[in-house]
C-alpha cells in the first residue's frame, strides 16, 4: 500500500531498523533514533543498490517520488542512479557554471598550486581575450565557433602567438571543467589547426667562438655598476635563466660544497635545481659579497635594494656595449653554451640538457633518463669555466671586433 505523507510523519521508531515501502523500490527506513531516511532500492548489473535520497521531512513524500522516477529513467537508460545521483551532487557543489566564474577558480588554482606571479598574470592577460565574449555562457554550452570567432579577433591584430596560447589556455580552463564535474569536453582540440602559426624568432645569441669572447671580455671592462659586470659573468659562467639569476637569494649558496640550489618556485618546470659552481663563479660571488648591498638578495635594483635587479638591466648593459637585441639577448647565454658545449663533443647531451634544466619531452624516453648525471655536470662546468678563460686570453692576443 503506497505511503502517505501522514503515515509517515506518525511512523514511529522502534527496537530495530524498520523499512516502509512506497512503491516502486521507493522506501522510509525509519531508524532506532528516531531518524526517518529515504533509499531507492533496485538492481543494476545484477547487483542489489539503494540509492539515498534525503531526510523526511526535509524531503517530503512527494520529493521523494520525483527523485525516484528520475533515477527509475537513469536506470531505464542504462545508467547507475547512484553514480548519476553523484554527478549531480559535485555539479551542485561547485555551483556557477558560466566561463567567467571556472576561469576565475582555474586562475586561483594556479595561485594554490605555487605558480609564478608572472604566469598567473600571462594567463588572466590572456583570457582577458576571452571573457567578453565567453564569461556570461554556460561552459558546458560553449561551441567550437565561438571560441574560434574569439580567437580569430586576436588573430586580426596581428597577435598570431598569443591567439595560440589562448588557445591552449582556454583548454585548461575547459580541461578544469571537466575535472569538476561542469564540462563534458575540450573543444578547444578541434581548434588546432584553425589558427595560423607564427614565424619563431629564437633569441639572438653569439655561438661564433671569436664573437663570444669578444663579449666576455667587453663584459669584463663593463663601466657601469659592478652587479651588473658580476651579473653578466656569472650568466656566461652558469647559463641560468634571467630570471632565475636575478632573484637569486645568498641563502640558495652553498660555497663550501659549491653548490647553487634555485628553488621549485623560479624554475619554469618547478622543480629545484642544482648548478655546479667552478672557482670563477665563486670567485666572482666573493667579489660581490662585501658591497653589502643585500643580506638576502645576491643581485638587488639600484634603487630600491629590497626589491631584485630589473630584467631589463642586462639587456640594457649588452646593448651599452654594443651588441643589438638581434645580435646577443641575457637568455641568448644559454643557447651559447648549449651550441658550443655540445660542440666540443666533450660532454654528453643528457648532461648538457640537465644542466639547461630542460625535460626530456618524449614521455618514454623521460621515463628512463631519471638520472641527473651530476658528475659529469661538475666536470663539465670546471671544463667551461676554464674555456670562457682560454677564448679571453686566446682574443687578447689579436685585436677585438668591439674596439
């Protein structure tokens, strides 16, 4: 006999759990407590379930009903009610499902992951693009077409790189969707080959041996500040990245094991790295320790010690020098010494790619290449060090193409 919704609100507890059925697999456990919940009781792959379906009278008889004729379609259709029911809960929870509002909480993401406030500020540059046209939608109801219609309009402005990494920011955003139970797909994949792809214009770096020490010693007459010389040098020397040189901090060297250790947060892979130290690079750190500009950072801004070297101080020392940003950039030291490194056929190119910090990008082969292969990277930054050395000395002796 199907229930009322007097009958039970006047069930009372017992002893015992007691289960009064309504029907169609629908039924109030009442329990020992006195609590009164509701369950959907049917087979799904020939398993017995229950699925919970409230507290009466939180959820009254009729609500009752409806939330079991929705999970008898699920069932119908060959669904799991419960595994239905759940997706439904975790859409709930999260709540506002329009672009602007998951764009906004994959970007708060990025901050609780530890990301780099330069990223996170490339990223809402980016989807400033997008929120416009995207931010009111329902993510879920986003097609192709609008977000190439989005993307085509950075495309008109000549901006061809950022409409690619737009792209692909926008597919984080549809990919965090998914994780969170708002979006089904990434259309953003369908896009790929829509956009055009710009020319690459690698940075500009000296890999001539006669240019190169034409600049280290250009570098070491430098007459302007003195952090900026030891800066420059010690980017010849190590091969850094900028950034990771210019928010260098005392406490990341170890000078007695000749150690520098840059933490997760300033690599670009987040994760730490290690940089052998030769005798120059010490040698150079020790001349820059007793001006005492900073206890904490290694290379302060002039103005401000608190605050780290602008990053455009030593693009703006090459260029005092003499050297155009098509000839030779901060960043262009690394692929000096990746080219000449591997030039010299001295060392191997693991260790020579260990040493840039880059990953190995066949996911296979990564796999298997997990050493860090220190030993060679110790030798290797002693035989460099002593090289820089040799083209100095070897340039003295003829005359110098930046005189």
């Amino acid at each position: 006999m199907p229930l009322t919704d007097l009958a039970c609100r006047k069930t009372k507890a017992g002893e015992r759990l007691k289960k009064h059925s309504d029907m169609n697999g629908l039924q109030l456990w009442v329990f020992p407590n006195g609590s009164k919940l509701w369950r959907y009781a049917y087979r799904f792959n020939g398993k017995q379930k229950l699925l919970a379906l409230g507290r009466f009278p939180d959820v009254p008889l009729l609500q009752a009903r409806i939330e079991r004729d929705k999970a008898r379609v699920a069932l119908k259709d060959g669904r799991d009610p419960c595994h239905v029911h759940a997706i439904a809960r975790l859409e709930k929870q999260f709540g506002d499902d329009s672009f602007a509002a998951i764009a906004r909480e994959y970007v708060e993401k990025l901050r609780r992951d530890g990301r780099s406030e330069s990223t996170i500020n490339k990223n809402e540059w980016l989807l400033d693009f997008a929120r416009p046209a995207l931010g009111p939608l329902s993510i879920r109801a986003i097609r192709p077409i609008e977000i190439l219609a989005v993307l085509r309009r950075v495309e008109g402005r000549g901006r061809y790189e950022s409409a690619r990494r737009l792209r692909s920011t926008l597919g984080s955003v549809f990919r965090y969707a998914i994780a969170t139970a708002r979006a089904e797909t990434d259309p953003t994949t369908l896009l790929r080959d829509a956009l055009t792809t710009p020319a690459v214009t690698p940075r500009a770096a000296l890999t001539d041996p006669k240019a190169f020490s034409a600049l280290l010693r250009a570098i070491d007459t430098f007459e302007g500040q003195p952090v900026t010389r030891i800066a420059l040098q010690l980017m010849a020397l190590l091969f850094p990245r900028p950034i990771e040189l210019r928010l260098a901090e005392w406490a990341e060297f170890d000078l007695e094991r000749a150690i520098w250790t840059v933490p997760a947060k300033r690599m670009k892979m987040r994760r730490p790295h290690q940089v052998p130290l030769a005798p120059q690079a010490i040698a150079r750190l020790a001349e820059l320790r007793p001006l005492g500009l900073s206890n904490t950072l290694v290379f302060p801004g002039f103005r401000v010690t608190t605050q780290p070297m602008s990053e455009n101080t030593l693009n703006a020392a090459l260029r005092r020098m003499g050297y155009s940003q098509d000839e030779m950039t901060a960043h262009g030291f690394r692929a000096t010494a990746s080219t000449l490194l591997n030039e010299s056929g001295l060392w191997s190119a693991d260790a020579i790619e260990r040493q840039l910090a880059h990953i190995e990008q066949n996911d296979v082969r990564r796999a298997y290449a997990r050493g860090e292969h220190w030993e060679e990277r110790v030798r290797m930054m002693s035989w460099w060090a002593d090289h820089l050395d040799a083209l100095r000395a070897a340039g003295r002796t003829g005359s110098d193409s930046r005189s």
